[in-house]
C-alpha cells in the first residue's frame, strides 16, 4: 500500500502521540475482565470524513453508528461468554479459565493504528519494565480484526513486529499472505486469491468474456481488479473496460457519469465489481439515473449481500445481481442474545447512561457506549451473518491455541503466563469444527473455505439473497444451479446465451466447428470467422488456426473432422475389372489358338510367307506381353511392380523386331535383292534374321533390367495427386528410366511402319502394310491416350485405359498381322497353296514391267 510523504509523516506524529493518547482511547473502550486476554477491533461508528494533509484522529463517537461493527463486535462478546460459561459447543474448552476482551472502536485507519499502538505498548512494558512499575496484567494476547484490508494491513505491519497474532474477520487482500512481511496474520475469511479463482470460474461457466472491470480505490479493491486482470488473460476473459471507483463526491461525481457512459459504449453486458459497498454507495445511483436494464452485476463479498447496496432506490431496475459470498453457519444462540442486549438497554434512558454504574448490565456492556448500540435497532443482512460466523470462529481458534499451551487437555489448565507470541505456533496448528465446518490455517495463515454464489431475488419489495451454487478452492470446484437464477433481461431479449435464458456477453459469438478465428482488434475476444480450408478441421472452438489432417486422411472446407482417404486401385471384382479379365482372356485364346494353328500349318506357304518359325515366337511374345497385364489388378505387390512395365516392353518389342525384320526380308527380296545380291544372301543364310531379332530383344532387355536395378519399381501411395483419394500404385512410372525403355519400344515400332510401308506395293500374299500400320498406329494412339490421361487422372478409370492399351496393342498386332493368316487357313485353304502365291509373284512381276 502505497503512501504519499505527509501520509507517512502523519503515522509517525500518531506513534510519537500513541502514549499520550492511550489513555483516552483506553477510556473509550469495552473491556471484560478475564485471566486472559483478547483485543477486538471492530467499527462501531463510521468516521467523520473531513479533508486534511494528515491523517488526525477524529472521536469515533461524533460520527453515525455502524451497525455491522456493532454485530462483530458482539459475535466476539456471545463467544467469549459461550466459552466462559460452558454453553457452546465445546463445553471442556478452557476449564477453570476466564477469558477477558478490549473493544477498540476502529472506525477508521487511524484508529487501527493507535489501538495497535495501545498494545504494542503494554507489550514493551511486559518486555522491558520501567523502574518502579509493575507490567500490566490485562494485556492482550491476540488481536482480532480489523474489518477491511486498508485498515488491517498497518496494523499487521505493526503487531507483527512484536509477533502479536492478528486474526481477521474481513480482511481478504492477498497480500496479506506474504508471511515475510506480515508474519503473525491469520485471518478467517478466504483470501482473494480463491475469490478472484471463484469469479473467474463463473465467468467462463457462462461465457461472458466481454465485461468491464471496476474496482475501489483502496487496497481491497486495487488488488482484487489487478489480481482479476492478469488472470482474466489466462481464461481468455477481455477486459472491454477497466477503472478505478473513487468515493463519491461533488468533486468527481460527473467522472463517475462519465465512468457509467464508457461502460455503456463498449457495449458489454457483464460488469464485474470488484469493491467495497462504500464506493458503491455514489456509483450505483448514477448508473439507475442512465436507466441502465439488462446487465449482469457480478461483485465481490464486501458488498453482494449488503443491504446498504440493495436498499439503494431503483437498483432492482438495473439487471441480474449475482456475487461471491462468505460461506457461515447461523451461529446457534446468537440471535437470542442481541435480543436479550436490546430488550436490556431499552429499559434505559438514553440520557442515564453515562451515570449507570458497572452492576449487572453494566458488566454486559461495560461502558455507556455499549448501552447506545445495544439500545439501537440494528437487523442483521447475510453479509453482518457471514462476517460474525468468521469473528466467532477467530475466538474459537485462540481459545483452542491457549487451551493446548495452558495443557488443559492432562489433569486442568495450568495458570501461567503466555506471551503473544508463543501462541503462533499453536495458532497455526489448531483445527476444529464450527457448525460442521471444518477451521484450521495454512501456511499462509489462510482458512480452507471456499465461497458460496449467491443471487439478489426480489418478493415484491422484499430483498433476498439466494445461494445458487459454491465454490471451493482445494480442489478448484464451482457448482451452479442456474434454474434457481431469475435473469433480468433487456427489453429486446436478444442476448440470451448458449444456456437458453442466460444472457449473452460476448464481444463476437463463437466460430462453428471448422472455422478458425480472426483477430480483428486489440481484444482477442473480438474475431471475424474464417472457414478452415481443404484438408484441415477443427473440432473446437476458439482456435486462431486450423488443424492439418493425417497424411492418409482428407477433409473439405469447413470440416471438424477429417475422412478416410479413397483407396484407388483396379480392384479385382470392380465392373471394369471383370470386362477387362474377359477381354485378356479372349486375347490369350486367341495368341494361344492362333499358335496352335499356325505350328499345325508351319509347312503351309501362307505360315512360310508370314515367318514360318518366328510366327510361333511372336505369337509367345504377344501372350506374354497380353498376360502383363495381370499385374495391373489388386493392390501392387514388389514382384508385380518389377514385372509390370518390363515384361509389356520386351514381350512386344520381340513381337515388333519379329515384323521389322520380316518386312525388311520382304522388301529386301522384292526390291534390293537384285542391287546387293551377295550381302543379302550371306546375311540369310548365316542366320541373320535371327542374330538381328535376338540381338534388338536383348538390347531391349538389357535397358528393362538396368532400369529396373537402377530405380526398382516399388508399391506406393501418392498422397499429393488427390487431396481425398490415395493412389496406390507403382513408383517411377514416369522415371527417365522408364521413358528410355518407352522410346526403345517407340523406335522400333517407327522402324517397323517404315518398312512395311515400303512394302505396301508388293504382291498381296506379302503385302501386309496396311494391316501392319493399321495395327501400329492403333498402338500409337492407345499409349498416347493412356499417358494423356495419366497426367491428368490417376483413378482406377485410368489404370483401366493402362490395361486397355495393352491390350489393345496385342490385339491390333495381332488383327492386322495374325488373323488374316488364320483366317485362310481355316475359310480359304485353296489359297493356302504353292500354285496360288506363284500365281501372285508373276502377276507382280508383269505389271512391273
């Protein structure tokens, strides 16, 4: 807590004066003889507040009475007199023992300050007596209170000194926790730690993370709105506005207005106040003055179940009231006993008090104070509950700390004297139960206790606070019966939430699953939506980027999930797949048959013109490259990968270097024979036509398997073709490998159209150039047609245009070259004869000449 020069400069006048003045502030105490001690600090009256450079001490007494100081001061009266006489839930507490209070009246901070000073006092002269005096026998052990933070935390600073246990009531600031600073503090209601966890869990269970923020201007309220600031940024809560609440005054009241109006304009609907109810007292009056409706009032334990707030004119107006309040128990008898003190001092006249005696009611009230307070009426809101549940439980606590230092528990208590600070240990160490609570500290000097979630309700003019839920910090937990909340909603109504009825307040709504958010401001909580594209998801909400998929998994715009990718294949039962197996096995009867056929007729002139022998080697060679095609279907295997594209090319290049070189007999016979004579008939009758189709087969060979133990074809998955569909298939189908295997195959068949070409004007039982080109440019545009596709599909269409076009190459070659030949063997035999193809050579021969 920070304090300007003349701050500080006032406490020290106020110590230097704390002698003099103890006296005085003794004499205007209440005071129970005991054998043992406690001082109570408590608010009995509200301090004149008048302004001045430094902060002097006015007489508690000329300000208005406060009837919650009135009310913890008597929780600690009904304890002590539980305890002394036997009547409370501990009857074998303190056997044989009497416990003795100081009421200071702590009406402000100075006050705080002088009382603690009246008993750090008697603590010196305990410590160090002064020649001559006796030390005195009715000092305090610990002291209990103050009421707030700002007037606790000087205090504690001073009583910690002298390591005098301090216990409050009140005092929730967190700062209060830090044992290095303030090492004799307890307290008995939460800190605000576990409250600002406990708002922060309410805010996110309804999803309000578009609120202001305010808070008073005293350490309570600047460490709740800083402590509530940094964690809001953790949980994704923006802070649309955030300011200071001073005291209201003629001076500052058209900046609260102006407070009231920047609030409206950033147009949230959850104002968080973090404060205590004495700034609140000026603040909500304005807010009523701008008819304000519809919003929800979130606020802290100081003032959520103060009447003072609620009795404020118009402020049920203002919208939903929902808080953190202390959890307590209705102290069993207490009621009563009030009663019993007002009906006591009611039979007194007010202007007889100061001359009543100490007798029987003067040992109730001891002083003529006591007499005026009692005689008051003051009704008791859950707020003067939870705070006296907490001063009766701070009693209890020291009761049972002095019970075990004075060893009642073996044989009575021993009579001795105890120094304030030997009951720390003790303090820290005592557990118990008040009203099946469970009351013990922590290393921090903190209670376990968590808060209760209440609501304001109203049955017609009468005000209620309505728990709805808790909330307890170990393990953090909130519960929140949201049926029992009467929701105040605007007049248009609509800003209900996701929990149908619960308002809105949020500064853009959430993103549907697959869609990501865009900042489109300072606050993270304000975003445009934007869809995830192909291939991510998102299957939450809040998430500034999409999720890619797996690998093998697929997902369109806007998905919140991703799909299994379509395996693509030529399935073995696929509709295609079956016309295709029929159709391969047609071709291979066919190549097979037509073997048969022409090894049958292998003597037969037409056999004999078509190759003779060679005919049975291509017709193999055809089979083989037909039956190539097998390893198109299914899933692909490393063997049909290695055998697929190999054993097409070699097959048919051996079935193309077979025609080749059968054109070139044919056209070296009918045209060239003549020219070079010697050099054509050597070249026959050494076995040429055979070393040459041997020798154009072994060097296609020879390219297939470099490139395949160069670059072995292997079974993969093309995961970047398709962005839904895997491609199963077998790698380097396009390889430089593979494309020099293609043009080996491709020059060959242009030099096999070239020849036959050259032969088109020969006798007509040699004459096969039509059907040759025919069946070789049917072979051209079938691998064209494949390759074009392949660029631009990989579906199991196109694997099925592959086949096709292996097929339709054996059987083009097989159409134009084989099938006339058969077919006169088997439906023209006559022209199966010598007689025939002499016929056609002199036919030739005379239309040459």
């Amino acid at each position: 807590m920070s304090m300007d020069v003349g701050t500080l400069w006032g406490w020290l006048l106020l110590l230097l004066t704390a002698v003099g003045s103890g006296a005085e502030f003794q004499r205007n105490m209440l005071k129970l003889q005991g054998d043992y001690y406690l001082a109570g600090f408590f608010p009995l009256h509200d301090n004149i507040r008048t302004k001045r450079e430094r902060p002097i001490l006015e007489d508690c007494k000329l300000g208005t009475e406060n009837k919650h100081g009135y009310h913890l001061a008597q929780a600690l009266r009904f304890a002590v007199e539980e305890i002394n006489n036997r009547t409370g839930p501990y009857p074998n507490l303190l056997p044989g023992v009497r416990l003795g209070y100081h009421l200071y009246d702590t009406c402000a901070i100075q006050a705080g300050v002088l009382a603690s000073v009246n008993v750090m006092q008697d603590q010196e002269e305990i410590l160090r007596p002064l020649p001559g005096s006796s030390p005195p026998d009715d000092s305090p052990m610990v002291v209990i209170g103050p009421d707030s933070s700002s007037r606790t935390m000087p205090t504690a600073v001073l009583l910690g000194a002298y390591l005098v246990p301090q216990i409050s009531y009140e005092a929730s600031n967190e700062m209060l926790s830090n044992k290095a600073v303030y090492p004799s503090f307890f307290r008995t209601i939460p800190s605000d730690t576990i409250q600002v966890s406990a708002m922060i869990q309410v805010l996110k269970r309804y999803r309000w993370t578009w609120i202001a923020l305010l808070g008073s201007d005293n350490a309570y309220g600047l460490q709740g709105m800083q402590s509530l600031s940094q964690q809001s940024a953790y949980h994704d809560i923006c802070i649309a506005y955030q300011s200071v609440l001073p005291r209201r005054t003629a001076a500052n009241t058209q900046m609260l207005r102006n407070m009231v109006d920047a609030i409206l304009r950033t147009n949230v609907k959850t104002i968080v106040l973090f404060s205590s109810k004495s700034r609140l007292q000026g603040f909500f009056p304005l807010v009523v003055e701008r008819n304000v409706t519809g919003k929800i009032w979130l606020g802290s334990e100081d003032w959520i179940a103060s009447a003072l707030i609620a009795d404020i004119p118009g402020i049920r107006t203002l919208g939903t009231f929902l808080g953190m309040s202390v959890k307590f128990k209705v102290i069993p008898g207490f009621g009563g006993f009030e009663r019993k003190m007002q009906e006591m001092s009611r039979h007194i006249d007010r202007s007889e008090f100061s001359k009543l005696p100490l007798g029987p009611l003067g040992e109730c009230l001891q002083t003529s104070d006591g007499y005026v307070l009692a005689a008051s009426d003051h009704p008791m809101d859950s707020y003067d509950f939870a705070s006296s549940f907490n001063v009766y439980r701070a009693v209890y606590a020291v009761a049972h700390a002095l019970h075990k230092k004075l060893g009642c528990d073996v044989g009575g208590c021993e009579a001795r004297t105890i120094n304030p600070w030997q009951l720390l240990p003790l303090l820290k160490k005592v557990r118990f139960s008040v009203g099946n609570s469970s009351m013990y500290f922590d290393e921090n000097g903190d209670p376990p206790t968590g808060y209760d979630i209440v609501v304001w309700l109203w049955r017609g003019s009468q005000w209620i606070v309505k728990e709805v839920g808790s909330y307890t910090p170990y393990p953090s937990s909130l519960t929140v019966n949201t049926s029992l909340i009467e929701w105040s909603l605007p007049a248009d109504a609509t800003s209900a939430g996701p929990d149908g009825q619960v308002p809105n307040s949020m500064c853009s709504p959430d993103c549907d699953f697959g869609h990501r958010r865009l900042q489109t401001g300072q606050h993270k909580c304000c975003f445009d939506c934007l869809a995830c594209p192909a291939a991510t998801f998102l299957n939450k909400s809040g998430a500034s980027s999409c999720q890619p998929c797996p690998e093998k998994e697929w997902a369109p715009p806007k998905s919140e999930k991703c799909l299994q990718r379509t395996l693509l294949f030529l399935a073995w039962d696929a509709p295609l797949s079956v016309a295709l197996l029929l159709l391969l096995a047609a071709t291979l009867l066919l190549t097979t048959g037509s073997a048969v056929i022409l090894l049958l007729h292998l003597d037969t002139p037409v056999v004999k013109s078509a190759g003779g022998r060679t005919c049975i080697v291509m017709l193999a060679s055809l089979t083989a490259a037909a039956a190539s095609a097998l390893c198109h279907f299914g899933l692909p295997t490393r063997p049909g990968c290695l055998l697929k594209q190999p054993l097409f090319v070699v097959s048919f290049a051996v079935c193309l270097a077979c025609v080749t070189v059968r054109a070139f007999q044919v056209v070296c016979i009918f045209k060239f024979a003549s020219r070079l004579p010697m050099l054509y008939d050597r070249w026959a009758k050494n076995h040429g036509p055979e070393y040459t189709i041997l020798a154009v087969s072994a060097a296609v060979l020879c390219v297939s398997v470099l490139r395949v133990a160069a670059d072995p074809p292997e079974p993969s998955a093309d995961l970047r073709f398709y962005p839904d569909s895997i491609v199963l298939e077998c790698s380097h189908t396009l390889s430089p490998g593979s494309w020099v295997e293609l043009a080996c195959a491709s020059l060959l068949s242009g030099l096999c159209f070239t020849l036959s070409y050259m032969g088109k004007d020969l006798p007509a039982n040699y004459n096969e150039a039509k059907c040759v080109a025919f069946s070789l440019v049917v072979y051209m545009i079938s691998w064209i047609c494949y390759f074009t596709l392949y660029l631009i599909s990989r579906d199991a269409f196109t694997m099925a245009v592959n086949v096709f076009a292996i097929l339709s190459s054996v059987l083009g070659v097989f159409g134009g070259y084989f099938l006339p030949k058969v077919y006169i063997i088997i439906f023209r035999p006559q022209m199966n004869t010598s007689a025939h193809f002499q016929n056609c050579i002199q036919m030739y021969t005379m239309n040459k000449q």
